[in-house]
C-alpha cells in the first residue's frame, strides 16, 4: 500500500484550489479538497460574482432617469433590497452546484471542513478529527478582509463579508478605504439611492492607478454625489439612537446607518499549521513561494491571495492550473504576472493594463502620452453631465504601447482586449491602423493621433 492516502490535498476551495484540484484529478492524481465554509471561495461566495451583480442592480437608476431624453417615460420606479439579495443567493446557490458538480465530475473528493496542517505530510480534517496523508499538499486559503486598527466600535463596523447581507439598503452608509472595494460600494450604494460617504486616509482614491485615472474617477464620483473625503481616518463608531456615530481623525462627525471598512485584505494563514509543517511565511504575513508556486517546503505549494501575489481571481486561477501542470501533469508551467489587466467595477468603470504614467517614466528615456477626454453619445441626450476618459503610454523610442487607461462605460470589457494586443507587444503604430468602429467609444483607441506629452528623462550623470 502507498504511505499516502491521496497525491494532492487542496485546503480551500476557492478559484485557485478548484482549478488546481480539477486539472490534477485530469492529469490522474487523486485528489481531495476541503472547504471549511462554501465552495467556490471569495470570488464566487462574497466577492466578484456578487458584487458584479450588485453592480448591474446600482446601474438601472441611471438608465430610467436617462430614458427621458431618448423619448421614454418611465412611470415611478422602486426598489426592493431584499429581493436583490434574495436573487443573488439564489445565483450564488446554483453557482456553488455548479462549482460541487465540476469537482464530484473531475472525481475530486470534497470534504465539508476545515483542515489544518499536522506536519509536512498529514492534514488532519477538524469535522471528524480525520488525518489524511498527502503526498503534495496545496494551500489555496486566500484572503481575509482586515479591519485595520483597533478601534472603539469596531463592532459596529462590516466588511465586504457582511455587506452581502444587509437586511435593508442603508439609507446613509459611510465606507473607510480607497481601494477596489471602498469605490466599487461606493458606487453600488449611490446607484441604489443611499446617501454615501468614502473616508480615505491618503490624497486621492485607488493608489498605484494612473493619476489621471484617480482624478477622473474621483470628479466623477462626487459629480454622483459622493461625499469623498481625504487625508481622515475613522477614529471611532459610536451607537446611537439615530444610527451610528462615526468620529473621524478631523474631529468631524458623520451620522449614518452603516459603516463598512474596505481596508485592505490579509493572507488567510491564522491556524493552519503552517509552523508545523516549515511552510514559511514573508514579512507581510503571506506564504512564500517560488515561480512554480512552491512554498519553502518541497512538496507543499501555494497559490491565490494567500501567497500575496497579484490578488485577482484570474490570476489564483492561472497559478492554480500551473501548478497542477506542472507537478501532476509533466509540464513546468511558470505564471506570467506582467501585464495584468484589472477592472474596478466604479461608477464609471475603470479598465487598466500596463504601466502608469508615473511608472513609464521612470523606466523609459522616453515616454509618449495620449489621453482625451470625452462626453460619450449617449449621455448628450441624456443630458448627463459625465465623461469618458482614455489614456495610451507608448514607449517613445520603440512605439511600443506600455499602458493604456480607460474609465467609463465597459471599460473592463475593452481592456480584455486591449490586453491581448499589449501582451503581443503591439505598437502605437498597430492600434492607429486599426480601422475605426463607428460610432463607439473604443474607438478613441485607435484614432489618438495627437502626443499630450512627451517626457525625455535627463540621462544621468
Ligand atoms: P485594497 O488593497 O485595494 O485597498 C485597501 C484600501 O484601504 C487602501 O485604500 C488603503 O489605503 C486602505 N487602508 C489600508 N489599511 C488601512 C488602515 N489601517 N486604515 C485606513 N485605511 C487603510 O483592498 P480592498 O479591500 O479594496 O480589496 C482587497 C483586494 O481584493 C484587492 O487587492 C483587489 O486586488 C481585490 N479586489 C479586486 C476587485 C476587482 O478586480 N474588481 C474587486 C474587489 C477586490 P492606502 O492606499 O493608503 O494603502
């Protein structure tokens, strides 16, 4: 008999474990995963795939006020929290089958439970006490939303765990972060009515994006009627009768409803026997691993957000199948983490592939810049006062496009194609001979034909 019970183990069945868990079984190991809470993980359970339908919900108000212009008259419109939510459960419920059925097809074993590292080789399932021995072992626990400091009343405050959840849309709901999450609520709250306030302890919302793409965004945003405020933290959230007291570190005060933290998200590592079995972590807490995904211990890999790597599903889905080609599969697959596009489903949305402005800069002698900004057709009968913007960063000695910025309607659908043209090194030359699509606004893409700058960097010394 084998000294193991299964070739891989999988702890968290989220995108990264699901996907590595299927391909392996594919390649013929034998595999298990354990799930202590849903399967399908963040993404699916209480991340992406909810959100995105929240999104679409915040997004019908403004298209019932723009009808007007295009002839329409839309009778009294109202809106019904409870049956939004009610709705993405059910989604999420059929999404999670789905997500069962592909595991129990592939013949993944899954086992309801939590399960914690005994030593290098054994997982001991804490439901049943169960220890299984595992030739390889795959940490796929992802994230945990992390509340920042320790604050009084922090017990009042949710996180993007319990947003989903609410019993009733918050009439006024004040949100602390200014990353993907604090804008894309922020945006899902106004789109549905309530009064919202994004508390934000640096400059500007979305750091490490483009500036410009951070200035539009934000005019944007408050042109919405976001209370955006800057340079303030949350110091204190006190209940009262009327709601919830929140004390900020300008020693103003908000009255809302709600409070929601986004501020920031750490690798889920607390009790898993990491120690036990030698897996070691980096300085921020996250499992360090190599280019294959493996951990400081041989036949103990890692992939998706517990690792801290780029934190996208898509990405802990490509690390996840990598890995599985990799060891299971004969095939040494290394995951390309360069030129990721990413999408913050704002009001408006933004897509971002490449490098910013600020960072070409920095590593090129000379950089070429493109960018308008634009009233899109639709919104002119619509009479709404917003714009588009789009942003190309060429490579000024070779042309090659190194980033390109967009904020507005769909611009998470265009970057995905942006980014195949990127990855294949294209010019600015290659997008400006691309016939135009007429009348859209990806059009901007390839009739950019005026620099807004160039910047030579001096040569050093
Ligand atoms: P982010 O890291 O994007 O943003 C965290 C925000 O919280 C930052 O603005 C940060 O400020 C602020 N912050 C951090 N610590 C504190 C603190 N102690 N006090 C006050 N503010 C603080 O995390 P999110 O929570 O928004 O999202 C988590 C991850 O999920 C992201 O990394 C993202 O990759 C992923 N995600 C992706 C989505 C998508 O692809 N559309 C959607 C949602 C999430 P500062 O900037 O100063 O550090």
């Amino acid at each position: 008999m084998s000294d193991f019970d299964v070739d891989l183990f999988v702890i968290g069945a989220g995108s990264g474990g699901v996907r590595a868990a299927r391909i392996a079984a594919g390649h013929g190991a034998k595999v298990m995963i354990a799930e202590e809470f849903r399967v399908g993980g963040t993404c699916v359970i209480r991340g992406c795939v909810p959100k995105k339908l929240l999104v679409y919900a915040s997004r019908f108000a403004d298209e019932f006020h723009d009808a007007a212009g295009f002839g329409w008259s839309v009778g009294e419109t109202t809106f019904d929290w409870p049956t939004l939510i009610a709705n993405k459960d059910r989604e999420i419920d059929r999404l999670e089958s789905a997500y069962v059925a592909n595991l129990e097809r592939s013949n993944v074993k899954i086992v309801r439970s939590r399960a914690v590292l005994e030593d290098a080789h054994r997982v001991r399932l804490l439901a049943t006490g169960q220890i299984v021995r595992a030739k390889h072992i795959l940490i796929a626990t992802g994230g945990w939303p992390h509340p920042g400091a320790d604050i009084a009343g922090l017990e009042h405050v949710i996180s993007s765990n319990e947003v989903f959840h609410l019993k009733e849309l918050p009439r006024r709901i004040l949100i602390q972060g200014g990353g993907y999450i604090a804008v894309e609520f922020a945006g899902i709250f106004r789109g549905l009515g309530s009064e919202v306030t994004l508390v934000y302890r640096g400059d500007n919302i979305l750091r490490g994006f483009d500036e410009d793409v951070r200035a539009h965004l934000r005019g944007e945003m408050e042109k919405r009627g976001i209370t955006i405020l800057t340079r303030r933290l949350v110091e204190a959230v006190e209940k009262v009768d009327h709601g919830l007291c929140v004390s900020l570190s300008d020693h103003e005060q908000v009255i809302v409803d709600q409070v929601m933290f986004a501020t920031g998200r750490r690798p889920n590592v607390s009790g898993l026997g990491l120690d036990k079995a030698g897996v070691q972590l980096d300085d921020k807490g996250a499992i360090k691993v190599d280019r294959f995904s493996r951990t400081s211990v041989r036949h103990i890999y890692a992939v998706g957000d517990v690792t801290d790597r780029v934190n996208l599903t898509p990405v802990a889905i490509r690390e996840g199948h990598a890995f599985a080609d990799t060891v299971f599969g004969g095939k040494e697959i290394v995951v390309d983490h360069s030129d990721i596009p990413t999408a913050v489903f704002s009001e408006p949305e933004v897509g971002v592939i490449g490098l910013t402005e600020a960072e070409a800069r920095h590593r090129y002698a000379r950089v070429d810049i493109y960018k308008t900004s634009f009233r899109s057709m639709k919104m002119t009968l619509a009479a709404r006062d917003t714009r588009s913007f789009f942003k190309i960063i060429v490579d000024g000695e070779t042309d090659r496009v190194l980033g390109c910025h967009i904020v507005g309607p769909e611009a998470g659908e265009m970057i995905q194609l942006v980014g195949i043209a990127i990855k294949m090194n294209a010019t600015k030359a290659d997008f400006d001979r691309v016939m135009a699509v007429h009348p859209t606004a990806a059009e901007e893409l390839v009739t950019m034909r005026t620099k807004a700058a160039t910047y030579i960097r001096e040569a050093a010394e």
